[in-house]
C-alpha cells in the first residue's frame, strides 16, 4: 500500500497483536471436524441415514463373496456404482453389468422397509440379466 505522499500510515492503527494464536485454534478445529465427520457414511450424497439392513439369524454363515453390489432403498429407488436408478433403470444396469460376464454374483443391500414384492422383482431382474445368484445383504441379530 502506498502511503508516502499524504502519510497514510502515520494515522493508521497499529495490527493487533493478541490474535495469531486464533488463526491457529480455528484452522486446528476445522481440520479436526473434517477428520470426525469426514468418513465416507456421514458426507456420502448416496444413502440416507435411516437406511437400515435387515436383522437375521445366522446371516454371515452363507455369506459368500459377490462381484456387484446394489442398495436399494424405496420402491422406485436403488443406487448403483454411485448413480441414483429407478426400477427400468435398474434392469437396463443389471443386464448391461451381466452381459458377457457368465457366473457374476449380486448382493441386494436392501432397506428392511422394502416389500417382500419388490425386493422378488429384483430378484426375478438379476435372474433374468444373467446373474449365477443373487445373495440379500442381512445384519447377525444382537
């Protein structure tokens, strides 16, 4: 800044000093709530926080491991690789995903809200795109 010619810089406060160590604390706690609430389930735009996966006994004793993965939430909503789909879209996904791949593995991670109706048209989706099977994500009971 120049102030040279009328003195400017005689008539301006001095800088504070006492506030350095504000910049410090400010900066520290921003950094801190990014490493809290910074995990993939608390700033993903994907699922909402209610979404719940149903409860079964003995549900990890069949699990086996599975090529793609699908969530589910409503009736007329399901993610897949990060895409928002609905039902149609859901079936032109699978049988894009199956086709030229014989023996692919779905896991269905469907809401426990979700209709035994539509979670069975998933099923009869995948079945008909080509998956070798279909496995229904499930918690253990507690």
């Amino acid at each position: 800044m120049i102030t040279r010619p009328l003195e400017l810089s005689s008539r301006l406060r001095p800088p504070p000093r006492g506030f350095e160590i504000l910049f410090y604390v400010n900066a520290g706690l921003i950094a801190l709530f990014f490493v809290l609430f910074g995990s993939r389930f608390v700033l993903s735009p994907g699922l909402g926080v209610d979404f719940r996966v149903p409860e079964m006994p003995e549900a990890v004793a069949g699990a086996v491991p599975t090529d793609v993965v699908i969530a589910i939430k409503g009736a007329d909503l399901a993610f897949v690789e990060g895409a928002k789909v609905d039902f149609p879209g859901l079936r032109q996904y699978l049988t894009e995903r199956a086709r030229g791949h014989p023996g692919l593995r779905l896991l269905v991670q469907a809401d426990a809200s979700l209709t035994t109706r539509n979670l069975t048209e998933v099923y009869d989706m995948a079945r008909n795109a080509g998956f070798a099977s279909v496995q229904i994500a499930a918690e253990p009971l507690r």
